[in-house]
C-alpha cells in the first residue's frame, strides 16, 4: 500500500518531504526485495523510482550505515589531497610518467569540481587499476551508448573537451541516474547505490572501491588489502 502511494507521490511537485517519511517507513520491505531477490536495477527502479534521486539516496545509505555519504566521502577526499600529491611527485617509472597530467592538471588554478576529478582519476591508476574502467567519457552532443556498459559513470564534457558538464550513473545497461554533476559527486552517488541495491564491486576496480569504501566512507576500514593498508599507511604518515 505504501508503495503504491509512493508512486502517485512521486509525480507531484515539491513533495521531498512526504517522499521522504515514505521512504522511511518502507526501508525494511525495500531491504528485504534487495537481499532476497536480488532484483535488477530497472526493475527496482520501476518498482521504487522515489530512490533514485540524489536525496533519497544520501537517505537510504544513511538508513544502512549511519553515515552521512556525502559529507564523509568528499571530507576524506580533500583532506587525503595533499598527502596524495606528495606521493604522485616521488613516483617514478611508467607510473610516475602516467601520474605527470594529473600533477600538471593539480597545480593549476582548478575549480574545486576539476580538482576533485583529478585526484579521482589519478588514485584509481596509482592502484594500478585504469579510468576508463569506471569513467566513459564523451561530448555533449555525442553521448555513449548505455546498453554496454554494466557499471560505469557516464561523464559528459562540453566543446573544450576539459570541464565536464554533467555525469551519469550507468547501471546494467541503463542511465539510471542522469544529472549527477560532477564526477566526485557519481562517484559518492555510484556508492549510495551500490550499498543500496547491495550490488558487487567490479572486479577491475577492487582496489579503487576498497578505498571509497574504507578510507573515504571508514566502512570496514580495520580490514585492508596489502596494496590499500600500504596507501593508507602513507597517507597517514
């Protein structure tokens, strides 16, 4: 019943709050269709389309872990900066001829969206993992198909090809979530989701989410892989 009235609510206007005691009083039966049946994430959708909007999925992480996503993630994400840059300058080698953009990119007058993007896409290759293997970037006026991509951040960037315009979360072949903003706000978003559709990690990407989980979210933190306790040990330091 009270999903069914969630349904109706969500097509009215300037309704967030009534969305959000709905949401509240029906997070135990979403929980259960999630860890029972597994559902896929356009069936859910259908099914729940109040969760999918940036609010309701800060609410319903919060609802699973008590932490605030948002604030948590980006908090870690720019206190960690610093010590982050400290580390790509000492890198040599191939990484460290890889990283050299991203240093150049960080010491330029960039808005803080730009900045955040950089040290994202700089961190997944110093974990020896790629981009591209959670960023799809493209124009404006040439967006990627979706129906190939499993989980992936859509980032759409403009004429210049530099500033994105938008992002997008890409789930099972679908936009799922348009209008993220910035690519550090999909990524704080892709992990709301992920906590609320209990979905799983990609495997290319394992080191890259161990470290949005643990480091950035402190979900788990006490168990780390070598490669992640090595990265928090110097961050630290």
């Amino acid at each position: 019943m009270e999903r069914e009235e969630l349904l109706n609510e969500v097509k009215k206007k300037n309704n967030h709050k009534v969305i959000q005691e709905k949401m509240t009083k029906t997070f135990s039966y979403r929980r259960l269709e999630v860890v029972t049946g597994s559902p896929a994430a356009g069936d859910f959708k259908e099914r729940w389309p109040a969760l999918f909007c940036e609010a309701e999925i800060k609410a319903e992480f919060g609802r699973i872990t008590t932490i605030s996503l948002e604030q948590s993630f980006m908090y870690k994400l720019d206190h960690y900066t610093p010590k982050r840059i400290a580390l790509m300058k000492v890198k040599g080698g191939v990484l460290g001829t890889k990283l050299r953009p991203f240093l150049e990119k960080l010491s330029q007058n960039q808005s803080i969206d730009m900045r955040r993007d950089s040290v994202i896409r700089s961190l997944i290759l110093y974990l020896g993992e790629k981009q591209q293997d959670l960023f799809e970037d493209c124009l404006e006026d040439s967006r990627s198909d979706a129906t190939e991509h499993v989980l992936k951040i859509l980032v759409v960037h403009g004429a210049n090809e530099e500033d994105p315009v938008d992002a997008a979360l890409l789930l099972e072949g679908r936009e799922i979530m348009p209008g993220c903003g910035s690519t550090a706000k999909a990524c704080t978003l892709l992990m709301g989701l992920i906590y609320a559709l209990n979905l799983a990690y990609p495997p290319t990407l394992r080191y890259t989410f161990e470290v949005f989980q643990k480091l950035f979210l402190g979900l788990d933190g006490i168990k780390l892989t070598p490669k992640v306790q090595a990265l928090n040990v110097n961050l630290l330091s």
